[in-house]
C-alpha cells in the first residue's frame, strides 16, 4: 500500500491534504497533551536529537515544515542561539495554539507561525540555513514533491532534520508496540480528542510509511546528500538527516 494512500476517512472525497487539515484542525486543542501522553513523555528527547544534528552549523534561519503547535520550533530556539524560525503548516488551528505557546515563553519575536503548505513553499531557492520536520512527512500528499520543496529552499551546505515513526524489528518490542500502536493509541487518543478517525489513521500511515533505506533513497532523490537513518528508542522513531 503506497503511503499517500492512507488516508484520515477513506469514505470522504477530499484529498488528502485536505483531510489532514481538517483532522488537526479538530484535535488542536487536545494535541500536545493526547501526543505527550501517547509518547510516554520521550517525544522530547527525540526532538532534541533532531536539533542538535543541525545546531554545528550554527544556523540563522531555520524552517520547520508541518510544525503543528509548534514544539520543534520553540525547542530549536531555546537551543540555538540567535536564530530565527519560521513554523509553516496547512492547520490554522493548530498554529493558533503554537502562537499561544510561543507568546508564554516570549519567543514570538524570534518564530514565526505561518499557514502554508509543505508542497508549496512560499520561499526563494536556498532561503534557509536548516529545515526540521517532526512526524509531517508521513502527511504529505505528494512526498517527493515536498521533499523537492524543502531541499529547493535550503541553501547549500545547510541541513535537513526530519523525525518520523517507525517500525520496531527486535522481539519483544516490536510485538508491544504493535498492541500499543493499533489498540491502545487509538482507543485512548478517540477518547479523548472526540475524533473518530485521528487516532485510527496515525498507525496505518505509518505501517504503509517508506520507512529506513527506502526513505533515504526518497531524499537523495530530492537532492539531500549524505543521507543517514538512526533509529530511536527501539526503532520506535527515526531521525533522518542530510545535507544540501
């Protein structure tokens, strides 16, 4: 099953894209605390570890697509000195929420929130130092297409740094996770967000996802070089990084 397949109500006739809009648009107010909870709280460290992979080019702008309420973007300025960022994602609400979020913790003058979409970046060729991605790509529409966009708009000799679920290989993990992930998540994440389909979606896109070596191949072909996968925690998470 190819991943743009997958999508949040398969008896609905809008496109991908814009389900995707419309399911995060829903689950905005409830977001950070169903996806801190669900991740037992590591989500964190993994972020971490997406940023620190850019931080040695000391990076003065950053773009971070599909970027939600924006937890990466105000993660990677905490850590990065004198950088700004700019959050593009195609779900207003969910960027109201970021703008709150940023408001608290006195960031808005260094990050920026914008509605736009990942496969249309409103930004000149090699406009940024760094793009971050954290668990978007698996949204895309159209992967390569958004992937092009990103590598378009990173300057040369700048890096990318995307997040993204993945499928655990090892006995017992793989096992537990796969309960966790299909049963749980979803029962738990449609209690408390009061959407039907949010939770449901989350676990198949991954399972369809081209995940490891595949998705390197995916980036080099959108013009990233030295494209690594890392694992993480089990191979719960990948970390993907290269370099324009």
């Amino acid at each position: 099953m190819k991943h743009n397949s997958v999508v949040p109500d398969s008896s609905s006739k809008l496109s991908k894209k814009e389900q995707v809009a419309d399911m995060f648009n829903h689950i905005a107010g409830k977001y950070d605390f169903l996806n801190h909870l669900l991740s037992l709280g590591i989500d964190k460290g993994w972020r971490k570890k997406a940023i620190k992979s850019i931080s040695d080019i000391a990076p003065k702008k950053i773009l971070d697509v599909a970027t939600g309420t924006g937890d990466l973007a105000i993660a990677a300025a905490k850590s990065i000195p004198d950088t700004t960022i700019v959050g593009i994602d195609i779900a207003a609400m969910m960027l109201e929420v970021g703008k709150t979020k940023i408001a608290d913790k006195s960031l808005s003058d260094r990050i920026e929130m914008k509605v736009g979409d990942s496969e249309a970046l409103p930004y000149q060729d090699g406009h940024f130092d760094a793009v971050l991605c954290a668990y978007g790509v698996r949204n895309f529409q159209d992967l390569s297409k958004g992937l092009n966009e990103m590598s378009r708009v990173l300057r040369v000799g700048g890096k990318i740094a995307i997040l993204e679920f993945s499928q655990p290989k090892a006995f017992p993990i793989k096992q537990a996770f796969s309960f966790y992930f299909k049963f749980i998540m979803p029962l738990f994440g449609k209690m408390v967000s009061k959407h039907s389909t949010a939770y449901n979606y989350l676990p198949e896109s991954v399972m369809a996802f081209p995940e490891g070596k595949e998705f390197c191949t995916i980036m080099e072909n959108a013009g990233f070089k030295n494209v690594k996968a890392q694992p993480l925690s089990f191979g719960i998470t990948s970390l993907y990084t290269g370099e324009k």
